[in-house]
C-alpha cells in the first residue's frame, strides 16, 4: 500500500527556499540567508544527515546561496514565491510521487507569484511523477504517522477561506484518496492568533506510530490552556 512515509525518517533529500527577493526581505535578507544556511548545515550534519536541495531564485541569489551552503546542497535555480516549501511544495509518498495541491496564501493572506508553481518545479526536479489534486491543502495542515493515521483541525481542513464546501466526511474521502491515509483524527481549534488558521504542525505532532507529542499550557491563565488541553 502506497502511504505518506514519516516525518523522523531520512529523506531522500529535504527541500527549502533561499531567501532571494530583496524587495520582498527588506533589511532582513542578510538575516534570513544567515538562518537559511543555519538550518541546512544541520540537517546536512556533514553528509550524515539528509541531502538537502535549495531553490534559489535569480542569479544574485543563486550566488550566495552556493557561497554560503558549499558542499551542504545543491543549489537549484527556479522561480518561487514563500520560502516555505512545508505549505506551497508537494508531500512525496512512499512510491515516489509527489502529490501537489492548490495553495491560496493561507486563506487569502500572503499569496505571492510562483507559489502555485513550486511543486510542479520541485518534482521535475526530483525526476518525480506529479500528481496534482485540486484541492487546498498546505502540508502544515496536516501530520501524518507513516502507516496511515493522519492529525489534522477543523478549523483549518474545514474552514470556508479553504475549501469553502468541505464538510469533515468529504474532507476525509478527498484526504484518503490523495495520500492513501485510513484514518483521520481530528481536533477543533489551533493556536489563538495563528495566521495558518489552526495547523496542526505547532500543536501536535507524531513522533511514532500511535504517539503523539502535544504542547501544554503554562498555567490556567494561558490564552491556549482551553486548545491545549484538548
């Protein structure tokens, strides 16, 4: 049975964005590379870890993108708009194919050019058969243990800036169709003031198969204690 492998297993290669428009990064361009680079050298762990793949947009940014990273990844010129691939790029499964889905900037919020066009990009890449469904989904939405349970929120899958006519059965038929899941466990709310409308990705997340790691409230007073508790 095909299924979405898990998350703490080692991948084939992880994929990320460069920070590259300096219109869009302002004064914080410099930093961001800097967090960037951070970010894909651990990973890479001096070629223990994952083989890490980065888009980089632009020559400037293709650049200092090789300057920075050095042996740590490979550095792939294309075209793309957030850097934040865990939302706009494709979720591969166990055979190889990547699955991409429609992409709306989070309900409408923060849709730039090219985030539509990532995960066809990121799979021509891979040398990866493309599967496009054409539904909403971001891939923070969602958590997924390997062998078919996934974790999501209503308040997200279910919420009408999404996929407006979606109820939580036809949610989980499209679900289980796209990404060969068996069961989908749901919560009601996310975190207050997440602009995601309610991912799953800061609230919960598998660390095994039937084990589930949950943040906690601090105390009573904390505006998520009702959310967390849960």
């Amino acid at each position: 049975m095909t299924t979405i492998p898990a998350e703490w297993r080692l991948h084939k290669a992880i994929w990320t964005g460069w920070p590259s428009a300096a219109d869009l990064w302002g004064e914080d361009l410099d930093p961001a590379r800097a967090e960037v680079a951070a970010m894909v050298r651990a990973l890479w762990d001096d070629g223990k870890g994952d083989k890490m793949r980065v888009l980089a947009h632009g020559r400037e940014a293709e650049a200092s993108a090789k300057l920075a990273l050095g042996r740590a990844a490979e550095v792939i010129p294309g075209a793309f708009g957030d850097i934040w691939f865990r939302d706009t790029g494709p979720i591969f499964d166990s055979a190889g194919v990547a699955h991409g889905f429609q992409f709306n900037g989070w309900g409408g919020k923060y849709q730039l050019p090219h985030d539509e066009e990532v995960g066809a990009r990121i799979a021509l890449h891979a040398k990866a058969d493309y599967r496009r469904h054409e539904f909403i989904l971001e891939g923070g939405a969602i958590e997924m243990d390997g062998e078919g349970t996934l974790l999501t929120t209503r308040q997200c899958l279910l919420n009408p800036n999404r996929n407006a006519h979606w109820t939580e059965e036809g949610a989980e038929v499209a679900l289980k169709r796209a990404l060969g899941v068996e069961k989908v466990l749901w919560l009601d709310e996310g975190l207050l003031n997440d602009h995601t409308d309610g991912h799953i990705d800061n609230l919960a997340r598998f660390v095994a198969p039937g084990k589930v790691v949950c943040q906690a409230p601090a105390n009573r007073d904390d505006p998520n204690h009702d959310v967390l508790e849960e």
